[in-house]
DNA sequence: ATAGGGTTAG
C-alpha cells in the first residue's frame, strides 16, 4: 500500500533539468515517502510541489498517512502556506493531521492561526493530544493568555488527556511566562518526572524578572546541566545586567565541557561587546569560523554588533557583505523563516555601529538603502537605531527615524515612545519629547522616567517634580530608575528638601535599596549647593565611603565652592581607591592651579603621568546638514581650520569688550599665562560653537555636543557670546543640557 | 512536540 516515488537527483545540480524531472511512481517496498528526506534540503517548492498536485490529481490524499507526510514535509520547509492549503484537500483528517498543522503554526508564531485552528478542531469533534495542547499553551505563553490557558489546562485536567513531562513543561512555562509564579512552582513541585527542560524552563523564569538568588539556587540543583542550562544562565545574568557574573558562568560553562551551541556563540559574542572584550570576541570570531558557523544569521549579527561597538567598523562591515539587503525583502519574511530576520540585524548593527562610532553619514545611508530596499523594518530595529542616536544626539537622524516611523504607520508604543522622548531630550529638543509623551497614554513606567530624566537634563526640576507626582497619581509604581531621574532633577537646580524626601520615600515607602547611582545624586545636591559639610555626613552615615562615584561627585563640589582643605583631605582617599580614574587627577590638579597652588597642581600631573593614567581627550560635535563635524582641543584637521581660528581669535576680543574674560587657572598644562590662554582658547567646544557661527545664518540656534563636562571658561565664554550675537546656543556636557540665551544660563551656572 | 539568541529610561 502507497508509492515509492523515485526521482533522479542530478536535476537539483543541473540548472538545466531542474524544471523537467520525472516522477515515477512505484508500489511501496519500504517507507512511504523515505526520498523525500533527501529533497528537502533542496527548498520545498518544486519537489513537494510536484508530488503534491500529483498525489491531488490521482486522490492519494485519501491516504492519511501519505498526505500527513506531505504536510509535515511542507511545515518543516517552513511552507506554511502550502501546508494550509494541503490541509484543507486531505479529506479525512485526523488527530496528527490537526496536530502538525498545529504545531507548524505555533512554531511560526502565528498564535491566532492556531487558536482558530484549534476551537476548529474541538467543534469537529477530533480530539487533541499531548503534542496538539503543549502547541496550543506555547501561543497562550507566546500570547501572555493566562485566561486561555488556563481554560485549556481544565479541560486537560477534565478530559484526562494522557501528558507527559512535555506537555507539563509547556503548562509550566505558561504559568511562568504569565508570572503566576506561586501557582508554577507549586505546579513544579508536583511534576512526577522532571527533565532538563523542566529545570531550564524554571532557571529562566526566575532570570527574566531578574530574580538571580532563585535562578541560581535553581541552577545549581540541577541533576546535570546542557548547553541550553549554560545559555540560559549566561543570557539571563547579562539581561539582568550582571555581566561578569555572565562570563563568569561562561567559563564555567567552558570548564565543565560543555560544547558550545550557535546560540552559546551568539551570547557569547554580545557578552563581550557589552564588556568591550575585544580580545575575547576576536577569538569568539576565530572558534566560529572553525566550527563553520559563520553561516549563522544570529551569530553574523551578534559579530557585526560587537566589532561596530568596539569601533572596528571595516571588520563589521566584512561580514555584513554576506548579507544582501534584497535577501531582506518582505517576501522573504516566510513565516518560520528567522534568516531574514537576523539579517536585517545585522543591517541594523552596521547602523546603530556607525552611529555609535560618529559616523553619521555612513548610518544614514545604509539606513536609507534598508528603507528602498527591504521593506520590513520592525519596531526593534527602529528602537535600536533611535537609542543609538540619542547617546550621539544627533537630532536630525533621530527626526528622520521618526518620520520614517509615521510613514510606514508604525504604532507609537512605550518601547518606540521611550526611546523617542530619550532621543529628543538628549538631542536638545525637549518640546519635541513633550509632545511624544503626549501623545501616549500609557501608564508605563519606562516612559514617564524617561521624560522626568528628559526635563532633568534640561535642568527643569520644577516639571520632573511634578510629573513625577503625576506618574504616582496615575498609579504607576516608580522603580530604581525612576528615582534616580527625580534624583538628579532636584540635584540640578538645588531642591534640597524635596531630593530628601524622595530619597526617604524610595526607602521607606518604595522598598528600593539605593544603589551608588541614588547615593551620588545625593551627595551631588548636597555638594553643589555648597552644603559640603553635609555631603560629607551623609557619605558616612549611609557607609558609602568606599564608593569612588561619591568622592569624585564631593570632590567637584569642593572645587566649585573653593574649599580646598576638604577638597584635598578627600582626593587622597579618590586616588588610592581609584588610582586609574583620570577625572580624580584632573580635578585635583584643577583645583590646586585655580588657587594658584602650581606645585601641588605639578605634582598631581606628576603622579598621573608616572602611573600612566590618561586624560580622556574633549571632543565636542556639531552637525551641520548632513554631517558631523567634531573638534578636539586645538584642532587643526578641520577644512575650515584657518577660518575658524582667526574668527575665534577676534570673537574673543570682541567679548572681552563687553566683560569676559580668559579664566585661565584651569589649564593643566604648567606653562607660562600667554600660552595658557592659547590653549584654553581653542577648547574643542569653543571651535564647534565658531564653526557653528561661521555656517549657519544669524540667529540660527547652535546645538554642541561633549564628551566631558563643560569648563568654566567656556560657559562663560558661550554666555558672552550667546549676548553678543544674539542667539540660542544650546550644550550638551555628560551630565546636562546647557541652554545659554542673552548671556545667561538655563543652569543658573549652578552644575 | 516543551526551554535559550536583539528592543526603551540612570
């Protein structure tokens, strides 16, 4: 009974006869279809196409177990659309025919398919089995459907469906995907056969709400450990942000002779960028081409992104060259294909790669190429590319993304709408970030934090208050993070008493543990408001005084307010503890020159150099049309160079003439006052601001970047300026925005 | 047939 149906294979090499084969069809002496085995690797539709319309044609597909064949053979090529279409010509079907439809659709992620698949199968009367229900609770997971999945769990437990450890890990993983976790573990507990899977389900629940001591606790019970164990703990400690800990278990991993899977790879990789272990990848890079792996969409992409962050963009842009865009195409977007997906990426690596190594241009014309080209750009792409332009904050980037996001009628969401209102305010336009948070209303708490951080950076103390409050009358349960926004909002303008207050509320009401981020905040409202002594108890009281964050926030605080004795009885402490942090040795010197005291300003350099620490160079940018324009202290590769400096040289005369003048103390270098002045004039953000005057019409607003924290001398130079030229000169530093207009402030000089 | 690979705020 059935058909052996032989097929020559030579057609599948030669071009030629690839549209002109033979099907012959012979009685069965073996397996019904044990060929097809061989066909599949050759992509489904000629070979299953043929033998299909031939089984139609001859009314095969009465026979059950030659079309559930077929249909499996379309489902695990991925065909979904011939397998529905298959599906519904096989006249009489049964429970695996149901099942294999089932199972190919949830595979596919395509859960609505397979409820309606499903509720069709129960009104037919056909009666799902283990393999059917554990496909059925994965889209309830996938779906976050607790009711559902709970309905078809009572109906399980009615009709006593026989399960094994399969299906029960598919309910268990239900019940955690949807966080009723009382009701998984005491589920857990009582499963009579636990298998790997079983343990791995559990591990990665735990780590997914960033609960490491269960996760761990769990780990460490297991019988014994697979490569998924491995991964699942490595991916989970890095999401959890605990990534030395996640390389950690990776040696352990490697130590316990675990071999690695294409996923361990692909972690493994995203491990060391996020740790910047270029070495580490490099050799990551070395045992992926050995194993062959390179083929690896996941692992191409998670490449691409560890060479771009770690700045090797013509590496990164090697491997994306096998990746062609028009691969990428909607079309390619089958169902259960997750190539195209891992190419694209890749693609957006490459962008978010360029955008994080300055080069703008570049970002944008290969993000220019996937929009003409590819067609699907998702909302993860979209939130990667934006998040990477607002650490850039380059605005007019970002604003393109946006548009783009509106014309393809992208739904605005918290995740798109954070990372929006994130872009707008560090690109100095808050108005615009306003008008997202507007727009949605979701009680989100990624979003509100978002905007408090943004109307932090602009010094807006008064509305981060307010919104929080707002965020706390809506109901929304402030986190960590919301905190440390509200934080560092009334730190910027001095609101001492509110800042304790949400301090106490975070501990007491909120339960949150403050972490070294809250501890900074604090004792930066205290020390900039030039309440040192106060900075200091609260430093002991709390016992963080083995925090260099804290030290170094005090210690800049001591500079502002000139209260040198402090200044230096703490920096001893900040260089011992942290011998290796430039800003320690800068600050000290600093502040010693500023009260004239060059030698103990020499010795600090002294030190500096002969432990070899390195001052990070100020690099400020500016961006003009479509290109960034970036300036170091003294540069002279910029094309304009000439013209920038003789204008510089006479803006700075012209300001002198109406009171400003050259603050020259705060050089490092030891050399004599003239050449001091040199220097200081021609600070990075000094020739972005000329070069941004010389381009741009009158009264055009002038939009800097920096790397560092703005010096004393440039913002009053940039306040002089903003008077005599009469226009909006907007600065970002590391900490906060500067908007200067008529020769004042937004920061009140109080930063 | 069940678990694992990229997404927002400091």
């Amino acid at each position: 009974m059935g058909y052996h149906i032989v097929v020559s294979c030579s057609r599948f090499t030669n071009p030629v006869l690839r549209n002109n084969f033979h099907i012959v069809t012979t009685p069965l002496p073996r397996h019904p279809c044990s060929f097809l085995y061989s066909t599949i690797s050759f992509g489904s539709p000629p070979p299953l196409g043929a033998y299909h319309s031939h089984l139609l044609k001859n009314g095969s597909l009465q026979n059950l177990n030659l079309a559930n064949y077929l249909l499996s053979l379309y489902v695990k090529s991925s065909n979904m659309n011939h397998a529905h279409k298959l599906f519904y010509e096989i006249p009489h079907k049964n429970t695996q025919t149901w099942t294999i439809l089932i199972s190919g659709f949830a595979r596919a992620g395509s859960s609505e398919m397979v409820f309606n698949l499903f509720r069709e199968m129960q009104a037919k009367g056909a009666l799902p089995n283990q393999y059917t229900l554990s496909s059925v609770f994965k889209c309830c997971s996938a779906e976050n459907n607790l009711q559902m999945g709970k309905g078809i769990h009572a109906w399980v437990l009615r009709n006593g469906v026989d399960g094994d450890v399969v299906l029960e890990n598919s309910i268990l993983d239900l019940y955690l995907k949807c966080k009723a976790f009382e009701y998984a573990e005491s589920f857990f507990e009582l499963m009579i056969e636990k298998d790997i899977v079983s343990w791995n389900i559990m591990t990665g629940s735990y780590l997914r709400v960033g609960d490491v001591e269960k996760s761990l606790d769990m780990f460490r019970k297991f019988p014994y450990k697979d490569v998924v164990s491995w991964n699942t703990i490595i991916d989970g400690f890095m999401q959890c942000g605990y990534e030395r800990l996640a390389l950690e278990q990776l040696y352990r991993m490697v130590e316990y002779g675990t071999e690695f899977s294409a996923i361990t790879f692909s972690i493994a990789l995203i491990l060391a960028s996020s740790l910047s272990l270029v070495e580490v990848g490099r050799q990551l890079h070395g045992r992926v081409l050995k194993f062959g792996l390179n083929s690896d969409g996941f692992i191409r992409s998670s490449l691409v992104e560890m060479y771009g962050k770690c700045g090797r963009m013509d590496k990164a842009s090697t491997i994306l060259k096998d990746v062609p865009l028009n691969f990428l195409r909607k079309e390619n977007f089958g169902v259960t294909c997750k190539e195209p997906k891992a190419g694209m990426v890749s693609w957006s690596s490459m962008v978010s790669g360029y955008v994080w190594n300055g080069k703008y241009e570049d970002g944008m014309k290969i993000f220019r190429s996937m929009v003409r080209e590819l067609v699907v750009v998702d909302i993860r792409t979209v939130v990667t590319i934006i998040s990477a332009c607002a650490n850039a904050g380059i605005l007019e980037f970002g604003k393109q993304i946006h548009a783009y996001i509106q014309k393809i009628g992208l739904r605005i969401d918290a995740y798109v709408g954070s990372s929006l209102i994130d872009m707008y305010s560090k690109s100095g336009s808050l108005d615009d970030a306003w008008m997202i948070f507007r727009r949605i209303n979701e009680p989100n708490v990624v979003l509100w934090t978002s905007m408090i951080s943004g109307c932090a950076l602009h010094g807006q103390g008064r509305n981060a208050i307010s919104l929080f409050e707002g965020m706390l009358h809506q109901g929304i349960i402030p986190n960590e993070v919301s905190f440390v926004a509200v934080l560092n909002a009334c730190s910027h303008v001095g609101l001492i008493e509110e800042g304790c207050r949400y301090f106490k509320m975070m501990k007491d009401i909120y339960h949150i543990n403050p972490e070294v981020e809250h501890y900074t905040s604090m004792v930066n409202l205290y020390g900039r408001s030039g309440h040192l002594f106060e900075a200091k108890n609260f430093i002991f009281e709390n016992g963080i005084s083995h925090l260099t964050p804290v030290w170094r926030s005090f210690l800049s605080s001591c500079r502002l307010h000139k209260n040198i004795e402090m200044g230096k009885s703490v920096s001893e402490m900040l260089l011992q503890s942290a011998p290796s942090d430039p800003d320690a040795y800068i600050l000290l010197s600093n502040m010693c020159s500023s009260n004239h005291r060059w030698d103990e300003a020499a010795k600090v350099r002294g030190l500096m150099h002969q432990r070899g620490v390195k001052k990070q160079p100020g690099q400020s940018w500016i961006q003009l049309k479509d290109q960034i324009h970036t300036f170091i202290v003294g540069d002279r590769s910029h094309p304009q160079d000439k013209e920038i400096y003789s204008h510089l040289d006479s803006l700075i005369g012209r300001l002198k003439e109406i009171g400003y003048s050259l603050d020259v103390k705060l050089v490092m270098q030891d050399v004599e006052e003239e050449q001091r002045e040199v220097l200081i004039s021609h600070h990075s953000e000094k020739l972005a601001l000329v070069f941004g005057i010389i381009n741009t019409s009158q009264r055009t607003p002038i939009r800097i970047m920096k790397n560092l924290r703005i010096c004393t001398d440039c913002h009053n130079f940039i306040k002089y300026a903003s008077q005599l030229l009469e226009r909006d000169i907007i600065v970002r530093d590391t900490h906060r925005f500067h908007h200067f207009k008529q020769g004042n402030c937004s920061c009140g000089d109080y930063w």
